[in-house]
C-alpha cells in the first residue's frame, strides 16, 4: 500500500515522514512538498519525493495518481487555504486515493469562533462528500507553541487573555505525528474523527502559575474582555488581523470549544501524551533567559 503525505517538509509532515520511514516500505512512501530539497535526506533514505502544491491541480493529480492512502495536512495560509484543499480533496478522488487522514482542529463546529474553524468544517465536509474514507484527526493547540508565547509572558511579567476560566488541551506536535502514523499504517480507522489532545485541560491562570515556577519570575495571569484584548495587542503592534484572530481565538477557549480531553491519541499510539510541564520544563533555559 502506498502512502503518501502533502506538506511533507513541514514540522508535522517531517516528523510524520521520518516515523514513516521506520515502518513501511520506504519505496511505497510518497512526500509531497513544495521544497523538495528540504527532503534530500528522507529521499536518501529511500522515500519517493515529489514537488507539489495545491496551487498546482495539474500536477497534484498526476503525483497522487500511484497514491492508496493520503496524509492531508491543512495548510498554513487560513482563509486562502480553503479553496486550495477543497481543490485538493477532489483530485484525490479523481487520481483513484481511497483513503485521506486529513489534520483539523478541535470542536469544528459552527458556533465555534475561532477564525480557524471555517476552512476545518468546509474541509471535513468536502471529504464526506468525496465518496473517499476519511479519517479526521482533530489536534488542539500546540504545547510547542507555548514556549515562544511563554518567554514572551515571562518578558512581560504578565499573560495576557481573553480566555477567562476557558481550559485547552494542549498536545504536542509529535504526539500529533505520532497519531497520524498510527492511522495510516494500522486499518480500521474509516469515518472516525479523533479527538488528539493532551492529557488535561489547563486555563490560562493554570499557565500563569506554572510560567511562575519554571521560570522563577511572576507571571501574573492578566484577564481582559475580547475588545481589551483586542486593543491591547494592538496597541503593543500586533497587526490588526492577527489580534483580531487571536481574539477569536481566546473567545472560542472561553467558551469551552479546546478543554475536551480525549483518550484516542494515547488508544492510538499506546502511550501517554505529553504534558505541558514536560515540554516547558525542556525549555526552562529559554523562559529564565526571557
Ligand atoms: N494545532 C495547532 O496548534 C496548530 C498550530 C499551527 C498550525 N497548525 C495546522 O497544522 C498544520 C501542520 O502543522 P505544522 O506544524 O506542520 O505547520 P508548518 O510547519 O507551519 O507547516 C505548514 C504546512 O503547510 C503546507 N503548505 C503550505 N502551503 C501549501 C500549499 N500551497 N500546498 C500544499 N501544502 C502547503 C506546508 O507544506 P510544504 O512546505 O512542505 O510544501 C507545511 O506542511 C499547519 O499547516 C496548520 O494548518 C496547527
């Protein structure tokens, strides 16, 4: 069977692609990216790299036409990004794929807020509609992320929220990798959508007080209203469209849409998911230098 990954030279793809390689026939692993010579040393190890980009339908096409089962990850341009892989999920269907794993995000309703909720629903639509088995691998937030958005709290001696009382489970990129393999080397996994989380939901006060600890600085929790918020990031140049977006983002936490804890990411790969201690712990050198 012949996998294949688009976005391969991103930090999810990479991470995918390297466990891949470990696992399967690397002759029978296609990785798709827009920089292949980011992949010169996967395609050493034997995996078949193919330039590609949803921008080029044409040549997607012809890429996935060798293809069974596709790792479809979401690209990093939200609002432009929903034409793009709707486009996608059609040649996939056309090139003969019968299998595509798509990477979406928690709780993608349409009462969530979050700016990044709309291309993830449309998406998921559009492979149930493909006719094509589809897996949903809906990961909430990155613990990595928590690092620069850590130092910068630590710096600042306050973090600064919209989220209120709301939890996230946060969950890291290679736990999310992790998962990704374990569906597409292992069957069963047709029309389910898994909830990859971390292993508890923490609020931004949680945050706060573990910033304090690791750090050895305070980091006092700094709760504001959307539109404080908004007008804070602004104020300190945050560029209107992207406080906008993390406004929207901090009302969907508040309102409960990230703190689902799930069991499916440690009843896939059978083991236990990290936790933002551990990752921010790895990183007590770059909080304390902050
Ligand atoms: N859960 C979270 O907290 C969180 C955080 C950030 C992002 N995400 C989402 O998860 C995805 C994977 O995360 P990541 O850490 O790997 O992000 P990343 O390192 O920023 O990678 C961006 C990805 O988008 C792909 N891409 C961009 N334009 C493309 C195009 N025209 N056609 C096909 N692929 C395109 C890139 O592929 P190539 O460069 O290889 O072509 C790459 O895989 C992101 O793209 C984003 O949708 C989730």
């Amino acid at each position: 069977m012949s996998i294949a990954i688009t976005g391969a030279s991103g930090g999810l793809g990479r991470r995918v692609a390297e466990m891949l390689l470990d696992q399967v026939d690397p002759t029978q692993l296609v990785l798709l990216t827009r920089t292949p010579e980011a992949l010169n040393g996967l395609e050493k190890r034997g995996a078949i790299v193919r330039k590609a980009s949803f921008k080029n339908p044409t040549g997607l096409k012809a890429d996935l036409a060798d293809v069974d089962r596709l790792l479809l990850i979401s690209t990093n341009e939200p609002g432009t990004r929903l034409e793009q892989q709707r486009q996608a999920v059609s040649i996939a269907a056309q090139a003969g794929v019968q299998h595509v794993v798509y990477t979406s995000m928690a709780q993608p309703s349409a009462d969530n807020p979050s700016f990044l909720i709309p291309d993830h629903v449309a998406t998921e639509t559009a492979l149930r509609e493909s006719g094509m088995d589809w897996t949903f691998l809906r990961n909430n937030v990155y613990t990595e992320g928590l690092v620069p958005a850590g130092k910068a709290a630590v710096a600042r001696g306050a973090l600064l929220s919209n989220a209120g009382d709301g939890g996230t489970a946060y969950v890291t990129r290679a736990d999310c990798a992790r998962a990704a393999v374990a569906v597409l080397v292992t069957d069963g996994h047709e029309k389910e959508a898994y909830d990859i989380t971390g292993p508890e939901a923490l609020t931004q006060a949680d945050l706060a007080a573990l910033l304090t600890e690791i750090s050895d600085r305070p980091v006092e929790l700094e709760s504001l209203g959307d539109d404080a918020y908004f007008d804070r990031l602004y104020d300190e140049g945050v560029e209107h469209e992207v406080a906008d977006r993390m406004a929207s983002f901090g009302e969907a936490t508040r309102r409960g849409f990230l703190k689902k804890v799930s069991s499916d990411l440690p009843d896939l790969t059978g083991r236990p998911a990290v936790t933002v201690r551990e990752v921010l712990e790895r990183n007590r050198d770059v909080l304390q230098q902050a």
